[in-house]
C-alpha cells in the first residue's frame, strides 16, 4: 500500500515561505541581512523562498534556521496569527530589547570594526530623543 501525504509538496513550500518570512520579520531582519546570516545566500534567492517560488535543501533550511535561531521544525510548524492587528506572534515569547538583541547579534556576525563603528553611530542617533 502506497503512502498518501496529508500534505502536497506546494503546500509544504508555502507553508515554508510563510514561516521564514515571518521569522525574518519578527527578528527585525531585512532579506539581505538574513541571507548574509545564514551564509552568504544571495537576496534574490531567499526572496524566492519566502514567495514559495524555489524549493530548498536541507543544509541551506539548517542555516537558515540557524540564522533565525530556530530549530528546523520551527520553520515547518504552522503558528497562528495573533488577533490583534494580525501580526504574528513571537515564537520564542522574546520581549522587544531580546528581540532586537537577537537581530544584532545576528547582524553582528563576520561585522568589521568599521561596521560596528558605524553601527553605533546609527543606534545611538535613532535611540535619542
């Protein structure tokens, strides 16, 4: 007897590219930030994830994942939106200085000094009032 998937392979694709770019987002991330994160991907091509247009192995759902510090079974799970204003919910339950924590950490990675230098510069400008 033959397996039936519950699940089509588009569908399994969507669900995927909903999910990364909801993780991206709520990580503060820009699509070339996370593609340089998880390894030097090209932009164009996590664009392409995150509209369910490309298929993905598993190593690059690994640094992806890895760049999102989720676990691979996190980018597949199906996570309701939050009902207010639709927005999605925090996967972890990070309150807002984790959460931008985490996406400069993030950032951070392979930074040199003078990315730093001018990082702080910016961070120090916008947190002023």
């Amino acid at each position: 007897m033959p397996f039936e998937a519950s699940v089509s392979e588009e569908e399994v694709k969507q669900r995927l590219a909903q999910r990364i770019r909801q993780l991206r987002e709520s990580a503060g991330l820009s699509q070339e930030a996370l593609a340089h994160a998880a390894g030097n991907l090209s932009r164009p091509y996590l664009g392409q994830l995150e509209r369910g247009a490309k298929g993905v192995g598993l190593e690059t759902l690994v640094r992806i994942a890895d760049a999102l510090r989720v676990d691979v079974a996190d980018l597949l799970a199906r996570h309701e939106k939050a009902a207010a204003g639709g927005r999605v919910r925090n996967p972890k339950g990070l309150a807002p200085e984790q959460r931008l924590a985490r996406a400069v950490e993030v950032l951070a990675r392979d930074a040199r000094e003078e990315d730093v230098t001018r990082f702080l510069r910016l961070a120090r400008a916008f947190f002023k009032e």
